[in-house]
C-alpha cells in the first residue's frame, strides 16, 4: 500500500542539473521527515538532504535543495552543478516516529550519472 518512487534520474554532464522527485502513494508526506539518500557502488549509503529540520551534507551545500509539494504528496531535490563525485543511486526516505511506532520507507532509488 505505501510506496515511494522516485524519478528523475539519468545522465547528466558536469555542471548540469537535475531534478528528482519523490512521490508517495499511501503515505501523506507532510506528516514525515524525508531524507534524499544516495548510493555510490562500494560505498555506504549517505544522507545528502532533509526535510523537517532541513539540512544538507557538506558535499552538496550551495547545490542541492530539497523541496515539498504537499498537493502533490511530493517532495523533490533540486541538484545544480552536478559533479562525477555525485553520481550514485538516490533514494528517498520517509520517517515518521511517534512514541507508539515508528515508520520507516524507502523507495527504490533512481541513478544520476554525471559524466561527459
């Protein structure tokens, strides 16, 4: 019943943008916190953006944002001045914890290749 599926992803050369989106279906993504994850092979999994308190890595600061539309139960991440270091799989993630339970999504990630 609850996904998240993002989209958006591709290739892309350096210094150009991109932007993912995330959209929820089950969920409503306005009572979660939502994270943009990415995912480079051989490495772990990295936070890059959050909502709620929203914040950035260091990497991406000045370039990325992330974004909602709670009409459309989406939240997106805006990535200008894309670098090869950015290329990964993205994934988004949604947490919501109450002190009755915790939920935990993710969906199933889309790639971003910069390259020329």
């Amino acid at each position: 019943q609850v996904q998240l599926v993002e989209s958006g992803g591709g290739l892309v050369q350096p210094g150009g943008s991109l932007r993912l989106t995330c959209a929820a279906s089950g969920i409503m993504l306005s009572i979660y916190d939502v994270g943009w994850y990415r995912q480079a092979p051989g490495k772990q999994r990295e936070l890059v953006a959050s909502s709620g308190i929203t914040n950035y890595a260091d990497s991406v600061k000045g370039r990325f944002t992330i974004s909602r539309d709670n009409a459309k139960n989406t939240v997106y991440l805006q990535m200008n001045s894309l670098k090869p270091e950015d290329t990964a799989v993205y994934y988004c993630n949604a947490v919501r914890s109450t002190i009755v339970g915790k939920w935990n999504y993710w969906g199933q990630g889309t790639q971003v290749t910069v390259s020329s």
